[in-house]
C-alpha cells in the first residue's frame, strides 16, 4: 500500500454516520474512497455544496457543478446547494463536523502550516484558515517527510494556518493526537516500530502507553 | 431595473472602478461581462473576488489583460499569472480567508460596519487589525467591504429582473449584489415574470439596476 492510501484509509475509520465532513485537495480527497460500509457522510465542497459525489463519467459533466478545485463533480441524492456566505457559516459556526486538510508542518503542540512558503509558494490561504479555526475536529493528512525532513516539527517555521491546535494527524507512519498540548503518539502503520517513527520525527513525541497498529 | 446590450452595460464602468465579481475558479463568473472589460479595455481595476481563476477562464482574462491594479481575494495560487504580476509589483493583492470575504462583503451589503471573526487570530493575517474579546475569546475587527459595481451571473433572470442561481454557480454572487453602488446582471435564461416562484427568488428585483440583454 502506497503512503497515501495507507493515510486516506486511515482517516476513512475517522468518519461516522451522519457526519458533515469537508475534505481539503490532496490526500484529504481520496478519504471519501474509503467509506466505511453501511453509514451515510455528507461531503461538503467550500463552493456552495453539501452532497458532493465522484467525478462524473466523460460527457456527463456540469459546468457548474464543480468541487472546490474547479473540477467536475456529481451531486449526490439529497444534495444542497448555497452561498458562500452560508458555506462558511457551516464551517465557521461549529456545524462542519470534520475537516480533513493537507499540512505542510505540523509542530508538536499542533500547530498547522498549511499555506505557504515565503518567497516560494504564495497561493493565497482560500478556505483554510476557516477550516482550521472552526471545524469541530481538524485531521491532517499529511506524508511524514518531504525530502528526507521531517514535517513533524519542533515548532512551525512556515506561517501557521491557525492558532487552533489540530485535533489528529496521520502519516503514513503513525496516528498522533495532541493531548494537553503535547504530540502523543498513539498508533503505527503495520510493520513500522515505535522507534522508527521516534526516528523520522523531528518533534517531541511521547509514547502513548498503549500503542495499536493502524488497523487498515 | 433597465436592460442593456452589453456594450452599453459595460460602458457604465470607468476606468478605476471597484468590481466585485462572481464566482469560483471561473464558474459563475459572468463571462461576457468580463470579455467585453477586456475589448472595451478598462484601466486600473480593483477587483474583489474569491480567486483570479485561471489564464483564460474568467477573471483570469482580466489579469492577462493587465485592466487590474488592485486584488482582493483569498486564493491566486492557480493563476501563475496573477502571482507573476504581483511579485513584479503591478498588481497589489490583498489575501483575505475565504469565510472572512464574504463575511466581509456581507456586511458589506446588510448595513454593518464589519464582521468579528476567529479566523485568522495568531497568524499573519491579524497584522495591523484590532483584535477584541468577547465572552473571553478573541476576534478579529474585519472591515465591510463595498465596490462601484458588483458583476453578477445568475442562472435565471425574470423580466423584472428577479434572480436565481444554479448549483455551485451561486457562490458569491447574491451576497455581492447586496454589496455595490450599481448592479450589472448576466444570466444565462432571461424567462418571464412568474417563472420564478417567488419562493425560489434568491436575488429579488430591487437590488438589480442593469439585466444585459442575450446577445
């Protein structure tokens, strides 16, 4: 299993039936691949939509319908469609129960950058900052190195997306959450030890005393 | 309301102008509007929008053309060009959270002096604003936004000039057509009175003062 279907599937048990849920691009988009069987989550795009489905078969899409991406979307049976105003008031206004985002760095007190690098990559933050700050649980999907360095930090150098802690994060090589501020590690992908996540991870991480394998 | 050709419509604007403009990546952006901009060739635009879209779809014309001086918006990450232009320093872009623009252009409309958010505390974005508690959390002081002229693309227009919208082409668009001095309509079915159950009117007539005629 590559890593970012090991990260996707991972989240994929996160989800509960009934859950509004925003998905972030990336990673973040291939957690609705791996819906659990028998529950029901509604997806929402940041563009105007609750109800979002695959991408349509070729010839079949809607100019406008699209994800936040500006890709081609369905919409599923029951879906709902607003304004931005309305959007960002789910997401802001403690209705959007999980939003799954992508991470450049993550520190070891949960801290979030997500959106740029100066002087690199100024793309603009677009709905991230709201998702970060008002979803009721923040999950970041994220690699846990980008060549050879660990994006699980002692402290964020990049901008930070939000001053709000994140809730989870998933690597492909462990589950970490953020109890009493500190990164605790608590599951790791099969065939990878306790150690050598301690190893790949330039944070703090304490050990939770009960660490399970991913079950994928 | 009035209806106009599109020539006429967008003659109304002068060079300088503040336009909000609808939609996201280009869908429910009204795109005559902004072809006939770059024909009649405005000058030193500010644009207020959710993104500059892409080269060649939407506001993205408008970029290439170089009409613009000014951009506020929340994400350019997908028009290089925007970026380009504004690390050469010909167009200065303002990057607002997306919940917070149309926050604030929501208020904006409704007769608010601006908005109180938690978006954007302890990051760079609360550079230079005023932060205050309220029932001991903090918010930051986001000002109302207001334009010259907001560029509104609906999915139905009646005679009167009653709108509706369709799908994710909603978007930004009612919530910009409470928010500027005069408001320019494309849409894509222009349908008599009555078509439009009133139930179903998202934008009503008054707020609209051009609907530009199919071409």
């Amino acid at each position: 299993m590559d890593a970012q279907t090991i990260i996707a599937k991972r989240i994929a048990l996160e989800l509960r039936d009934g859950m509004l849920v925003n998905l972030g691009i990336g990673i973040p988009t291939q957690v609705a691949n791996y819906v659990p069987a028998g529950i029901h989550v509604f997806f929402q795009s940041e563009n105007g939509l609750i109800g979002t489905g695959a991408v349509p078969e070729e010839g079949m899409h809607n100019r406008l319908l699209t994800d936040a991406g500006g890709r081609p979307v369905t919409a599923l049976p029951g879906a709902a469609t607003f304004d931005s105003a309305m959007s960002f008031g789910l997401i802001r206004g403690g209705h959007l129960d999980m939003t799954v985002l992508g991470g450049l760095q993550v520190d070891q007190s949960g801290h979030l950058a997500n959106w740029m690098i100066p002087g690199k990559m100024v793309p603009g933050m677009g709905g991230a900052m709201d998702l970060a700050s008002g979803a009721k649980r923040v999950v970041i999907a994220m690699q846990h190195s980008a060549k050879g360095k660990s994006k699980v930090v002692k402290a964020c150098t990049l901008p930070l997306t939000s001053a709000r802690p994140i809730d989870l994060l998933v690597t492909e090589l462990a589950v970490i959450t953020f109890p009493g501020g500190r990164a605790t590690l608590q599951e790791t992908a099969p065939g990878v030890s306790v150690q050598q996540v301690i190893d790949a991870t330039e944070a703090q991480l304490e050990v939770s005393p009960h660490v399970a394998q991913m079950s994928l | 309301m009035r209806t106009l050709t599109l020539a006429d419509a967008v003659a109304l604007i002068p060079d300088g102008a503040s336009l909000m403009i609808g939609g996201f990546m280009g869908v429910g952006t009204p795109g005559r509007v902004v072809d006939e901009l770059v024909r009649q060739g405005k000058k030193d635009l500010t644009v207020i929008a959710n993104d500059t879209a892409l080269p060649g779809i939407g506001i993205g014309k408008l970029i290439t053309a170089g009409l613009v001086r000014n951009v506020i918006a929340s994400h350019i990450g997908l028009n290089p060009e925007t970026q380009k232009k504004m690390i050469a320093g010909e167009i200065q872009v303002e990057l607002v959270p997306q919940g917070t623009l149309i926050e604030r252009i929501r208020a904006g409309g409704f007769g608010l002096g601006g908005i109180l958010t938690a978006t954007g505390v302890g990051t760079v974005v609360e550079e230079g604003k005023q932060k205050v508690q309220v029932s001991g959390k903090d918010y930051l002081v986001e000002a109302a936004l207001h334009a010259d002229f907001a560029l509104v693309n609906a999915f139905l227009a009646d005679y009167l000039g009653n709108l509706s919208y369709a799908l994710t082409a909603r978007n930004f668009n009612p919530v910009m057509a409470m928010a500027a001095d005069t408001v320019i309509v494309e849409a894509d079915n222009i349908v008599p009175v009555g078509l439009i159950a009133p139930d179903h009117v998202v934008t009503p007539a008054p707020l609209v003062d051009y609907l530009i005629a199919q071409g």
